[in-house]
C-alpha cells in the first residue's frame, strides 16, 4: 500500500502509530509529498482531487482519504485488537474524541498555514485568535476527561496523542502542559510507546 505523507502531518502520524500498533506498518511504503493549498502536489491531486495527506493507495489500486477513513480500513486488516472498538458505547466515545482530536489539528494546522504561508500584512490576527481558542478549548476537555483514558490505546486516544504531539512539535511556546496537568500526565508514558517514538515528527516540510 502507498501512504503519500510527510513527517511533520499530525494526521499522518494518525495512521503511522495505528498500523504500528496493529502490526502493519512493514505494509505501508511512503511516498514522501509536499503539499500545501498553495502549491498543491501534481502526483497527489491525482489521487486526492482535495490534494491532503494522508491520502492511501491501497494493493488492489483503490484510493482512500481521509485519515479516519485510512484508519479504520487498516483496522479492517487485522485481528488482533481493534483500534475502533466494536462494542457501542465505547464505538461512539473513541469516534468522538478522534473528531474532538481532528477538530483541534484542524485548527492547529490552520493558524501554521496563516502564519508560514500568508504573507506579511494580509494576516489577520482575530482570525488566529479565534483558531487558538478552538485549540484550547479542545485541549481543556481532553483534560477533563483524560482520567477515563486509563491506558486504553484505541483511535480516541491515538489522536489525543498527536494532538500533544503536535502542539508540541510546532506550539511550543504554547506550553499546555502548564493548566492541564492530568493531561501531561497520561501524555508522558503515551509518548513512550514504540508507536509514538517511531513516528516523532521530522520538520522536512513546513506544515
Ligand atoms: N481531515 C483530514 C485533514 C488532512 C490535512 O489537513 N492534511 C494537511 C497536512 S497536516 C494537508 O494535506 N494540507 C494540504 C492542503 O490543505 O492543501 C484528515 O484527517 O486526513
């Protein structure tokens, strides 16, 4: 299967720890992109017309995007534990913290794009603040509910993850581990795990 990808993706590295941790990332081979909504990937648009990565190009030659639908059809591949539990209760909470996490690199990703692409004097300052705020507020209720992480490992608790991964890859001035101490704490043997270990960002693109 090709992965199109680049290290520093937070969404990317969604996928990257899921198949480590069901044992099928000796499945994936990378195609290193870069791409951005300015100067979108000639090679990737054929594949995705939206030209996002992770974009998955599966061994029958079928194409999927997003990261949630990736996800969840490198889950389909195994039968070890599944990262999308099947049991309804616990389904619909790791769905929603994954759109919780999303929500957040969504707007993570947003306010680098306005302030590494934009040019100088078209920024627009209330438009940052109102994405910051996005980040925070999704920060603040993975604190409140971290507790019931436990040490599950599933596709909520990978993406809270590469939330905190992210923000400290490319936020570190935003130190959020400094309110949020439950968080941190969960953060800190999670970013252990050989999956996270493996999949630390590299910043050989700007995203
Ligand atoms: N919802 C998508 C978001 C993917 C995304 O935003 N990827 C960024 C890189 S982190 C991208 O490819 N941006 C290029 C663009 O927006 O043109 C997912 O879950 O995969």
């Amino acid at each position: 299967m090709k992965l199109y990808a680049a290290s520093p993706s937070p969404f990317v590295r969604k996928v990257l720890v899921l198949a480590i941790e069901c044992g099928l990332s000796g499945r994936l081979e990378h195609v290193s992109i870069k791409t951005t909504p300015i100067a979108p990937d000639i090679e990737l648009i054929r594949s995705n017309p939206v030209a996002k990565m992770p974009t998955l190009v599966t061994d029958s030659g079928a194409t999927l995007y997003d990261s949630r639908v990736i996800c969840e059809y490198l889950d389909s591949l195994h039968d070890s534990v599944k990262m999308f539990p099947a049991e309804q209760a616990s389904r619909w909470v790791a769905l929603r913290r994954q759109a919780l996490g999303d929500g957040v690199l969504d707007a993570a990703v947003s306010i680098r794009y306005e302030v590494i692409l934009r040019p100088d004097g078209k920024r627009w300052p209330e438009w940052v603040a109102g994405q910051m705020g996005k980040v925070r507020r999704g920060l603040d209720a993975l604190e409140s509910e971290v507790a019931s992480f436990k040490d599950e490992i599933n596709i909520g608790t990978i993406t809270a993850g590469c939330v905190a991964g992210y923000l400290d890859f490319r936020f570190p001035e935003e130190d959020w581990r400094a309110t949020r101490p439950h968080l941190r704490d969960w953060y800190a043997p999670f970013s252990a795990r050989d999956s996270m270990v493996k999949t630390d960002p590299v910043a050989d693109v700007e995203v």
